[in-house]
C-alpha cells in the first residue's frame, strides 16, 4: 500500500548573494517517514527546513505540501526576558497562521460564489473564529501536561525565558511541540538534543519512536539518530544524497561510496593520462599527421569522474599562557541562591594542574551558575572561590548571542577583541577554524549554530589559556568539529 505524501522538495537550489548555498537537494516525507538531516556546519541544513517549511523561498526547484499540520522545533530556543514559559506554550508554531489562512480561504470561495456548500462553510468559519478568539491557548490542564512530561515544574509557568538554562529553555519548547503533537501530521526539529539531560533525550526519543507524527531532525548526535532515525539525508557541498536505515547504516555505506568513487576516480586519472601520453608521443612522431586530434576528441568524450572531497580539519593549537601555580581553582562551601531558590549548596572542588574535570547534571541544576562563579562572572552567596597564581581563563559560554553581534562579519568579530601583533594573523586564525575565502566575510547573523560554535572557540583562543571552562562546548558542532575540539 503506496503511502501518503505529505511534503515534497525537487532539486531545490538557494543562494545568498554569490554563496551557493543549497545546488540540488531533493528530498519527500511520507506518513510514517522518521528522517534525520546531517551535514557538515554551514552545509544549508536549516535553510533546507525553513524552505520545506515554507518560510523562505528557494531560487529555483519546486515545492509539494499536501499539509500545514506541522509542528516545528526551532534550533535556537526563545531567551526573551519579555516573554515568559506561559507565553511561549500559547503560541505554538504555526497554529495561528494555519487558523488564518483557512478563514481566508473560506473569505475568497464565498466572495467568489459558484455551486458551494454555504452552510458547510459558514459552519467551518464560525468554528475557525471560535478557535481565534481562544488562539493564546488557555487550556492550562495541557500546559501543565506538557511540562511535566518533558521534567519541568509547573513553577516555572510565569518564569521569563531568559532566567531559565539553556536546556529547560529547549524543555520547554519541547513542551510547546507536545501541545499541539495530536494536531499534526510532521514534526521537523533542528538540533532537539542540544542542551538536553541524558534522561529527556531518553523521552525525546521513545516520544519520537510513539508518535503518529512524520518526523525530520537535523541532529549532530549520532546515538539519538541511531534509535530514531529509518532514513538519512545527508546534504554535502550543497547537493543531497538518501540512504536508508539509521546513522550507522548511513556510516557504513558513505564509506563504500567513498571507496567505490575513489577507485573510479583512479581508474579515469590513470586512463585520462594514459591517454594523454599516447595523443603526445603520437604528436611528436607523426607530426604531420591528424591521428592525435582523433586520441584528443576520444579523451573529451570520456565519462569524467569527480574525485571525492575530503572534509577539511580544525588544525588549531591552543596558545598556552605562562605555567600556573599547582592549585589552579579552590572553592570552599560554595552556595548561591537565585530568584528567592537555593542553586547550588555546599561545593568544594580542589582543581589542579593538569586536571581535566566534567561537570553533569540534570538541565537547571545549577552547572552554568557553578562555571560563571568559577570565573568571576558571578557572586557566591556564602563561601568562596580561589584562583591559583598565574592562573589566565578562558571561557566558552553556552549561549554566544550575547557576545557575538549579528551584524559584524566573521572577520570584524575576531578584528573588534583582537590587539597587538595577533591581528595580523586573524586570517589564519580563522582558517584554522574552518573559515576560508567568502565565510569570513558572511555576518554572524546568518552562520549555522555550529559556525557560531567555531567562531566563538576561535574568538576565545586570540589570548594565552591555561585554563579553559567550556560550557557545552559540542552543541550544535557536526561530528568533524567536535572530533577534533575532543582531541
């Protein structure tokens, strides 16, 4: 039985300004599908869902939707201090917009007349309105419900989004999803893990496995992929290419085809030059002949191979500052307090050098707080904390929007912090993170998540460190980036 489509993109290319961004991505999600998007960062991921999801036009392909029923995780979760938990479940992505365009819909076939169903219509209006009228959602039973099945407390209910953490930020646009997940028939979500605990990645996946929704995630976590995931879309150097099964089925066969397409390549430079030597040798010893023309237009007519790129590597080096003393952060009875709530109670740590320590725990229980204190950023309410002699942070924030303006190129942001002879080595600098020719020109406001990532590594690696405190440092990375910053 032939399943329903239910979206339905053809050789979609979109650029901006002379970057080509997406050449050729193709792509159809039926009922049932379960899709991940992988790619490189700044492989055209999200424009790829923005154009499926119609917010933005490609310049050339076509387009199918046989459905607006769709319920959308955005990569980067709502941080606005005017905008509170409440606020953000009462709009779920695009319910308002569809009510609206059925009204008008319905508007235009009545002002067009004809042989129509009036009181079918009329009915359908006045149930559509009904719906306006109660358009902020207020069934705080599904508020709540929604909360709660994601591990939030309904406390936070009138919470701004700003004060929560990057991970109860991403819960509760989870939530947001969940209000609405019985009225849609896909569910497309960019980097869902991001931020996440262990134990709602968990529940993301078994929610995911249980829906009757269509799914298509872009994710960078290869775990998450491999239990959800029946499809893989890889999109690479802007054209798209399908395989089936999961992330390591996808693995396993992108390497037979890397082969495969390294041995044909071979095969057609070896004959390629082969060839070559003979229309030569047959040039030089029959001069006056034409046989060489004849080998030349044989070499033309043969079938090019293309040769495989390789994925460019982050070859930085970390910049080390003068040794520090042996004790490099002592924090004694360390407790702070948050909006009339106890954070973080009682922690000592002893950091030496050489240590390399991992901080986990449960989204909202105090991990940032604890690093932001580590450096100064913020102020313990009892106890204290002690830096080590000679001892030179840097730090990596998990949220880089508030360091990074949209509106300065890549090039300008590194230019603005950088001083002394380091700013004449900025170009190489960002090369090594991967930002070569046009990239270092694009301004930050329109870099993927994990360009931002690189960039902001980049922007923190401009002084010595002896020190390093990275506040989920992989977030948003593809694997290339991420394998490399580990290493």
């Amino acid at each position: 039985m032939a399943q329903t489509m239910l979206i339905k993109a053809q050789s979609i290319t979109k650029a901006f300004g002379p970057h080509k961004v997406l050449k050729d991505v193709s792509l159809q999600i039926n009922e049932g599908d379960s899709i991940g998007l992988i790619g490189v960062n700044g492989a055209g991921k999200t424009t790829f869902l923005k154009i499926m999801l119609g917010e933005m036009k490609p310049d050339t392909g076509e387009l199918t939707r046989n459905t607006e029923r769709i319920g959308y995780l955005e990569q980067f979760a709502e941080d606005s201090p005017d905008v509170t938990v409440r606020d953000v479940l009462g709009r779920p992505y695009g319910h308002i917009e569809n009510i609206k365009r059925r009204i008008t819909e319905i508007e235009e076939q009545m002002m067009a007349g004809g042989d129509i169903d009036w009181n079918a219509l009329a009915e359908e209006n006045a149930a559509l309105e009904a719906q306006l009228a109660k358009s902020d959602m207020d069934d705080e039973g599904n508020k709540i419900a929604a909360l709660e099945k994601v591990g939030l407390s309904t406390d936070l209910m009138d919470r701004p989004m700003s004060t929560l953490s990057g991970g109860e930020r991403t819960k509760v646009m989870l939530s947001r999803i969940v209000v609405q997940a019985n009225d849609c028939d896909i569910l497309v979500m960019d980097e869902p893990t991001s931020h996440l605990d262990i134990t709602t990645v968990e529940w993301l996946e078994d929610y995911l496995i249980d829906s009757h929704c269509s799914v298509l995630v872009i994710s960078h976590d290869r775990y998450f992929l491999d239990k959800i995931a029946t499809r893989m879309l890889e999109i690479d150097h802007g054209k798209s290419r399908e395989y089936k099964g999961n992330y390591s089925d996808f693995i396993m066969k992108k390497m037979i085809d890397l082969d495969r397409m390294e041995k044909e390549y071979k095969k057609y430079a070896t004959q390629k030059k082969k060839q070559e030597e003979i229309a030569r040798q047959l040039h030089a010893d029959q001069w006056y002949m034409t046989t060489h023309k004849t080998r030349e237009k044989l070499i033309a007519k043969m079938e090019e191979k293309e040769k495989p790129e390789k994925n460019r590597e982050i070859t930085v080096r970390i910049q080390a500052a003068h040794k520090s003393g042996k004790n490099v952060i002592t924090t004694k009875n360390l407790s702070v307090e948050y909006d009339g709530r106890t954070v973080l109670s009682g922690v000592d740590l002893d950091i030496q050098k050489g240590d390399k320590v991992g901080i986990f725990g449960a989204n909202g229980e105090g991990k940032t707080t604890l690093a932001r204190m580590l450096i100064g950023q913020l102020t313990p309410t009892e106890g204290s904390v002690r830096l080590g002699a000679n001892v030179n942070i840097g730090y990596y924030a998990q949220n880089q929007d508030d360091l990074m303006d949209g509106e300065f190129t890549v090039y300008d942001t590194l230019d603005r912090v950088a001083v002394g002879d380091i700013r004449t080595r900025l170009r190489d600098i960002l090369g090594a993170f991967l930002f070569r020719g046009e990239d270092i020109d694009k301004k930050v406001k329109v870099l993927s998540g994990g360009e931002r990532a690189r960039l902001a590594m980049a922007r923190m690696m401009l002084e010595p460190r002896n020190l390093l405190v990275l506040d989920e440092p992989t977030n948003h990375m593809d694997t290339v980036s991420y394998t490399h910053l580990r290493a």
